[in-house]
C-alpha cells in the first residue's frame, strides 16, 4: 500500500513544479539584464530551487537533468550579473550571450519540469483508474483527472508522453471504464472523450485499438449525446477504416435508429454520423444504410417543421431583406452564407436527402459507377417515400443538381 505522506506530498510538488514550469516560460520571454527584470520573481523561484539540496524534487531520480540546468541558469545569471554596470564592447556582447543563454536553458528546464508532470498525472490517473471503487468512491478524483488528461494530449504530440501513455497501457484502461456499466454515465463519457484526444493525439499507433477493440460497441450501447458525439469524431479521424468496422459488426441499424428518437440533439448527432459514413463509407456500408430505410427517414425528417429545401432558403432570404430593408446588391451577396447559417440554425434537416447524397458524389469510399447506381437507387427510394408529387419532384430535383447547402 503506497504511503499516506506521499500521496499527501505528489499534488503538493505538483502545484509547485507547475510554478516554476511558468517561471521557466515567463524567463525565456524577458531572459534581460534589467534591474527590474534581473530580480524578477522567474528567476528567483529558480535560484531558489537550486539551492534548495533538501527540496523533495531531487528526491526523485528522473531529475538529475533538471538539477544540472539549474545549476547552470544559476552561473549564467551570476555571469550576467557581473556585466552590468559597464559600458564596454565586451561587456555588451557577454550581456548579450549571456542573456541568450539563459532564454535557452529556461527553455530546457521547462522540457524537463514538463516531463516529470507528465509522468507524475500519467502515474496519478493509472493508479485511479485501476483503484476504482465499486461504489465510485473516487470517481469525483478520477474524472478531473481524466479531464486535465484530455487536455495535455490536446496540446499536440509529444514522444516522451506518448511512451509514457503506451508503458501504463491507458487505452486499455479507458476502454476498460467505457465498457463498464457499473460506471457512472459521466465517467464512461470522459472516458470517451479522452480516447477521442489520443486518436487525435497519434492516429497512427492508437487507431489499432479502437479498431480491435469494443468502443464503437461501446458508445453505441451507451447512446447518449457525448458518446455518439465521440463516434462521429472517431469517424472523421479513422474515416474508411472504421466505417468498415461498423458495417461488418452490424452496427449500422443502431446508427439509424437514433434517427427515430425524440431528443433533437441526438437526431443531429446520428444524421451527423449518417453524413460521415455515406463520405467515407465503401458500396457495403451504403447498401447498408439503404437497406435500412434511410433515405425514407431522411425524407421524413426533411418533411418536418425542422426541414425544409433551398426554395424555403429562398422564402427565408426574402423575409430577412423585407425586415431588414433592400441594400446594395454586392453586399446582400456576401451575406449569403451568413442567411444560409441562420436559416439551416433554424431548420437542420433542411435539404438533408440531397446533403447526403452530395456526401456519396464528393466522398472517398465509392467508384465512380458506384456513385451513380447508388443516386438512382436514392432516387427511386424518394419517389417511394414521398408523400407526393410535388414533395418527390422536390428532392428528386435537389438530388439531380447536386443541391447541398
């Protein structure tokens, strides 16, 4: 069992290192010999630590870099200390390397206080994840761990993190949170959310997992908004890879039937994922969608209060000039797309059979021949699923010219 006084002692030295990595930034921005910059509390808070021998930092073996760069921050400041005052040609230019010096070890003291954050959350968060009581005694600890979690990899990529990342297995664990439904709703969604930011973090070496493993299952069985939010975005990022994945576990059906539930924003997630798979999406995952009445729930959708076409945009276009009062032809034009936001803001299944048949023209999964018996088979299935003449004559139009707001 892990000491009481270090557990007590980590977020103590944590807050600590997180001080001086901001000292360490704030001195390679104003690394100067000025008086009121030289007794700058950056580069007090650094000499500080360096003669500090029994600080618990140096506790801690992956420091001894550290230590050295302090070491040295400390003789360059001396040195630039000793210039100050004189005028001389060689005392400007010692100033001058001196000052570069220090901008560029304040520099390599940020890497490394960084690293051992990275290593002291990493080690934090794993410990949390594996501990986790049944009754989520710690969940409230474990989800803002998780959530400062998302936030570093979302700074961009970083090898020494990564290996860190791939050495405490946290994929599997996250996987393992997101899968558990004795979790509590929210855990399993920041759960998500987190192996969201590592796919964007490195597609490469974490796609495999989420490819093999049981996300997608995962996210589908849980069917909330923040989780069908995280299958769209694993969408975009995997794109054909895991639009694969999805039609040959069978998962399509549950797609299209968030299209039926009644929470809007679960509709517009679902259509959302709906419009992904159709760019992205091979002849198989299309066929799929078909088979499952798509095109007719799209054209229900479209039929609503919430839909609409281009004529509507053209009727809504008319209306804002009328209350807002006809002004110079060049600038109504380049309003246009401004009108078009406000007028899809308010009717978001507008036009939404031809969106997604304009999704499997432009998209990447489809031959060209594909492209075109498909547009029939959408256009046959309009016809079908109209309620009229003039409601076919409509889509079938928006279909044929590609209409796409």
């Amino acid at each position: 069992m892990e000491d009481p006084s270090v557990q007590v002692q980590a977020p103590r030295v944590l807050n600590v290192l997180e001080a001086l990595k901001q000292a360490s930034v704030d001195l390679q921005a104003h690394p100067s010999s000025n008086s009121a910059e030289f007794n700058s509390s950056a580069i007090k808070a650094l000499l500080e630590l360096e003669t500090e021998s029994d600080a618990p930092l140096y506790e801690d073996p992956h420091l001894s870099t550290l230590s050295q760069h302090l070491a040295d921050l400390k003789t360059l400041v001396q040195t630039l200390h000793k210039s100050r005052g004189r005028n001389s040609l060689r005392s400007f230019l010692a100033r001058r390397v001196s000052t570069h010096s220090i901008s560029r070890v304040a520099g390599s003291i940020e890497t490394e206080i960084q690293a051992w954050i990275d290593r002291e959350h990493i080690e934090r968060l794993t410990k949390a994840l594996k501990d986790l009581d049944g009754d989520g005694g710690n969940e409230d600890e474990l989800l803002k761990l998780l959530t400062q979690f998302e936030g570093r990899v979302s700074q961009g990529f970083s090898r020494e993190l990564q290996d860190l990342v791939l050495k405490s297995k946290v994929f599997s664990l996250l996987e393992t949170i997101l899968c558990n439904p004795s979790c509590s709703k929210s855990l399993r969604e920041q759960s998500a959310y987190s192996i969201a930011s590592l796919i964007r973090f490195n597609k490469d070496v974490f796609v495999g997992q989420v490819l093999m493993g049981p996300t997608v299952q995962a996210l589908l069985t849980m069917s909330s908004t923040h989780s069908i939010k995280v299958l769209c975005e694993l969408i975009k990022s995997i794109k054909s890879p895991l639009v694969d994945e999805i039609e040959s576990n069978g998962e399509i059906p549950k797609i299209i039937n968030l299209l039926d539930m009644k929470d809007l924003q679960m509709k517009l997630l679902a259509m959302d994922c709906m419009l992904e798979i159709g760019y992205f999406g091979r002849k198989e995952a299309i066929d799929a969608m078909l088979e499952q009445g798509l095109v007719k729930k799209l054209v229900e959708l479209q039929r609503s209060e919430l839909g609409g076409d281009l004529i509507e945009m053209e009727r809504f276009e008319e209306k804002e000039k009328n209350d807002r009062g006809v002004g110079a032809g060049g600038v109504v034009e380049s309003k246009r797309e401004s009108r078009e936001r406000k007028f899809l803001k308010r009717h978001p299944f507008a036009s939404c059979v031809a969106r997604f048949a304009v999704q499997l023209e432009v998209g990447e999964g489809l031959r060209q021949r594909e492209r075109r018996a498909l547009k029939q088979e959408i256009l046959l299935r309009v016809r079908e699923a109209s309620a009229s003449d003039a409601e076919a004559a409509t889509i079938v139009a928006e279909v044929l010219w590609g209409s796409s707001p």
